[in-house]
C-alpha cells in the first residue's frame, strides 16, 4: 500500500483556520501521512504545495477543510472531478456541510489517521444555459442554482417548466432549484422544506413571487427543470448564481436546464450515515428546543416490547 495523502485547504482570511491548518498539518505529517497544501494559500514545511485545479486533489484520500460552508463549496469544485471524499472543520456560522465544529478537530484527525470514517454520496446538479438555442455555457452545483433579478428594484418575468411542460409564469425576485444538501441553505430562506439527504429529489422554490400558486416544490431526480426569462421592457437583467460563487450574467431571453449532476460530491463523516444523524445536526444547527423528548431508542424499545 502506497502513502496515504491529505490535501488541506482553508479560509486564509481567518486567522483561526490558518491555525487550524497548521494543527492538522502538523499532526497528519506525524503520522506519516502526505500533506498537500493549494500554492499560495497555505505552505507550512514538509508540505506539498499544488496549484489550484482539478488535480489538486487527484490522488488524496481526503480533502480535508478549514472554514465556513463557503470554504467547502470552494474545496468541492476540486474534490468533485477527483471524485475524493471532502471532510470539513466548521469555523464560519452554521456550517452544515462541516463534520466538525473547532474543539472536535483533534479528535477528526485522529480519527482520519485512523481511517475511522465513513464517506457518503451527495447529489449534484448540471445546470446549463441556453440562448436562441445555443447552449451558452454548462456549470453545476452542490447546494443550488438560482436565477434572480440583477437589479434590486425589478422583478423578472420567468416561466417554469418540469420535464418538458410548462408549469407556470411568476413575476419575482428569483426561483432556486436546490439539492436536498441545499435544502437547509438558499432554498429553506426561501420558504422551501428541509428535505433529509438520503431522499433524492430536487426542488423547486420561487423567490417572493407575486403570484396565487407559488408553493415550493419537490420533483423526481430524474426529472428536468427549467426557466425561461420573458423578455419586456419592464423586465430588468438576470444573473444566474451556482453555490452563490459562480455567477453568470443571462441575456434576455435566455433558458436555464437543471438536472440531476452527473458526478456526486463525497463527504466523509465521522458518525455513520442517516437520518438520525441528520436530525441532530438540525437540531443542533438551528438551536431546537428538545427538552422534555421521552423517546426511546429502538434497541430500548425491543427490550421493552
């Protein structure tokens, strides 16, 4: 078996997860497993620095990160096409995507040393946009893909479809076509449902459309999505964001395919997979009041029955 290797990325604008790094790079190189670090993000002695592209993460086991979901978002853009499962220390606000909060990231590390993790599939959506039937250019996201009004004092006229038939036509400030990951993200400000990660599906939630029928909606996977801008002169300009990092300016006119991704992103968690592990993370996340649960576990309730 070869040398095990890390690829560890961080927010170098927080002095905390600079530290961090240096912690896990640290113990990591102590424990005989390579360090990569991204070229002029992170250089600390005896790791390896790598430009920052696909191949960043080719050949790692892990892609471990320092930071906010804003700092993992970015982490799977090179995770993905390496198909490397991405495992993150959360030093922003909420940190969905993180498996840690700071005072566990020894504990994380040790146990990635000790290969005492498991790594679990989140879905991605391929998101293309298309002008005078011209495909204008293909992206995708972990969390979601909004189009919405460029301008703050507009709406856009947009017309929606699922699978090829029209299903209806909103003036408002945006729709978001989310993942179950990006449930708890843009779509749940929205108004849209939290949707847990083991249901695979995509959803659908208009921004403050000035409309009867507007509810937030949840499609197959195999379903397709699309809006269409109805081009007027009332109508402002439209932006097309994925992940709230890539944007892209959309022309009037202009028609946004969103479909199940053809590559999943890999994270890697140190508790095992599914929806009780989920419903705590919500719980704790979001600060819900428990107190007064007399539930029992499964295993208790078997020696009661």
């Amino acid at each position: 078996m070869g040398q095990r290797t890390m690829l560890v990325t961080a927010h170098t604008g927080r002095e905390n997860a600079v530290r961090s790094a240096r912690l896990v790079t640290e113990r990591l190189t102590a424990a005989g497993i390579a360090v990569r670090t991204l070229k002029g993000e992170l250089s600390y002695p005896g790791a390896e620095e790598v430009p920052s592209s696909a191949a960043a993460a080719e050949g790692s086991e892990l892609v471990i990160v320092l930071g906010g979901d804003g700092t993992l978002l970015r982490a799977a853009e090179l995770s993905r096409p390496a198909q490397v499962p991405l495992i993150g220390v959360n030093l922003g606000h909420v940190g969905f995507l993180a498996e840690a909060e700071p005072d566990g990231l020894v504990e994380l590390v040790d146990r990635v040393v000790e290969r005492r993790y498991t790594v679990e599939e989140r879905m991605t959506i391929d998101v293309t946009v298309r002008s005078n039937g011209s495909d204008l250019m293909s992206t995708w996201a972990l969390n979601e893909a909004t189009v919405e009004k460029a301008a703050r004092e507009r709406m856009i006229d947009v017309i929606t479809e699922v699978d090829g038939r029209p299903l209806s036509r909103w003036g408002c400030d945006g729709v978001v076509c989310s993942t179950p990951t990006g449930s708890t993200a843009y779509a749940f400000s929205a108004g849209g449902p939290v949707v847990w990660p083991e249901v695979e599906a995509l959803l659908m939630v208009p921004i403050s459309a000035h409309a009867l029928f507007a509810p937030p909606m949840v499609v197959s996977p195999a379903s397709v999505l699309a809006m269409e801008l109805i081009a007027g002169h009332e109508i402002s300009g439209a932006v097309l964001w994925c992940d709230g990092r890539r944007k892209v300016d959309l022309p009037p006119g202009a028609r946004v395919e969103v479909r199940r991704g053809a590559l999943p992103v890999l994270l890697a968690r140190l508790q095992g997979p599914g929806p009780a592990g989920f419903t705590d993370r919500l719980v704790a996340k979001f600060g819900l009041p428990v107190a007064g649960w007399r539930g029992r576990t499964r295993e208790d309730a078997g020696e009661h029955a």
